[in-house]
C-alpha cells in the first residue's frame, strides 16, 4: 500500500519536526511539508521532504484554500498512489495500526476516512458551480487528519476541480464562503464530493463533546478539534494517531518519542 501526506504547518517548527518523524517512521517517506504562507518561522529550515509555501490565508476560517492547493500539488507529485492522507501539524502518528483500516477501506469502496463524521444542513456554492448541480446532502469530516483513496484523488483531477476550485474562491474577500456557514469549508467540501461522485465514507472514531466522551474506535483513533489531549486521564499508549498533541513537551508525545527512538535502534541494530 503507498501511501502519500500533506502535513500542514502554521506555527512551531519543533512540534512540526516531531510530528513529520512520527509520519516518516510510520506512514511513509512520500511527505509533502505545506506551510502557511504568512509564516516565516520556517524560511531558514531544511526539512527531508518536499517542502512548498502556501497562500498567506492568516485568516481563521480560509485554510480552504491551502488545503486545496496541497493535495492537488501531493497528488501532482505522487500519482499514483493507493491513498492520501491531509494531517495537521499537531496530529502524532504513534502506530502502523491506521493502515488495517485503509485496507478494510478498500474493500468496502470507502473513499474517505476521518473522524467526527455526520450529515450537517449547509450549502457550499463553489462546489455546486463547479459540479454544475445542487448537492442534497451535506457530510462532514473532522479537518485535522483525512485520508482520500487514490480513485477519489484521480475523480477530482479528472474536473480540475481543485484548479476550479482555488480560481473560484480566490475573488473571495477576507477568505470568507459566501453562503456557507460553517467554519472551514475543506470539512464538508471534499466527504460531500466522496458522496456525490459514489463513494463511501469511513468513521474512525468521534467525540461527544457535549457527553464529553467518545464514540468509536477511539483507543486507537483519539481525534478530535479540542480540548487537547489530557495525558492524565487519556492515556492513549496503543493508538494509531492522535490530535491535538499542541506542545512539543507533551506527555504522550514524549512517551512515543521514546517508543520512536528504541524503534529505530532496534531496527539500526538489525541492519547493522
């Protein structure tokens, strides 16, 4: 299975160096590093992946436009692969577990995963000009960490729809959808699409925050927007990947940091 990733970053070049170890070591070498255009924090760095500038969106409610533009230049780098995955800079990959649920993924024509997924009343103009008819359904996945099948990838490629896509929104003033309501359009925008074009889609896990608790497999897949992760009472040593994970001295990043370290002595000691 080959596997290619966006990890997208704002802020923080430490914290994004951990988390793009974590991708190397369990994910895969094929890493496309997306930063914030308005970020200088990363000009003078050497990172082993590709490694491209963004728009300046520094706007909270406008990452639509980068989150386009990074997988349509992932995909443009890597053609050909079975899938790909768009990961916030402050997700940790902790375990090779994640890639039993793509294969599972594939056999049930799944052109989505994530997590948080539900149904939400929203319009979402772009796509519907794009698409050249109206869309019933609305679907949502949480932003922080998607996977996308390689046929859905080729499916939006084939329409240029991430060309038509960032030349429709970039006449938008302050980075604003006009008749979208909700927070980053990226979220409803590509699982609604999945959905459109026939695919299905796949829920690792969600968080109740009203209940304050969670849905799922969330021992493996402990995803959500906020609050971060509590180390004192989610102690998620057995997952696959985790969000938030918002400082580079966090417990559960310093616990897999560690498991990260032994693994690559292990293996260095083998080869050797």
């Amino acid at each position: 299975m080959k596997i290619a990733t966006v990890l997208s970053a704002h802020t923080d070049p430490k914290l994004v160096s951990d988390t793009l170890d974590s991708i190397l070591h369990y994910m895969t070498d094929d890493v496309l590093l997306s930063v914030d255009g308005i970020s200088r924090e990363f000009d003078d760095i050497e990172f082993p992946v590709y490694t491209m500038k963004g728009f300046k969106h520094g706007i909270p409610r406008s990452p639509y436009r980068n989150v386009a533009l990074s997988l349509s230049s992932l995909f443009d780098i890597y053609p050909k692969h079975d899938w790909y995955c768009y990961m916030e800079y402050d997700c940790l990959v902790t375990s090779e577990r994640f890639k039993a649920n793509l294969k599972m993924a594939d056999e049930k024509h799944v052109w989505m995963l994530g997590c948080d997924g539900h149904i939400d009343d929203h319009r979402i103009p772009p796509m519907e000009t794009i698409l050249k008819q109206p869309v019933k359904k609305c679907y949502y996945l949480l932003g922080a960490c998607q996977f996308f099948s390689g046929s859905f990838m080729r499916r939006l490629k084939e329409i240029n729809f991430f060309e038509q896509f960032l030349e429709l929104t970039n006449r938008y003033p302050e980075g604003e959808v006009p008749g979208y309501n909700g927070y980053d359009v990226s979220e409803h925008m590509y699982p609604s699409l999945a959905r459109q074009f026939g695919g299905n889609i796949g829920v690792f896990s969600t968080w109740d925050a009203g209940e304050r608790k969670w849905h799922g497999s969330h021992e493996v897949f402990p995803i959500r927007w906020q609050p971060e992760i509590d180390f004192e009472t989610e102690n998620f040593k057995d997952a696959s990947i985790i969000h938030p994970l918002k400082t580079y001295t966090h417990p559960l990043r310093e616990f897999h940091r560690k498991v990260r370290y032994e693994s690559k002595r292990q293996k260095h000691s083998y080869s050797a």
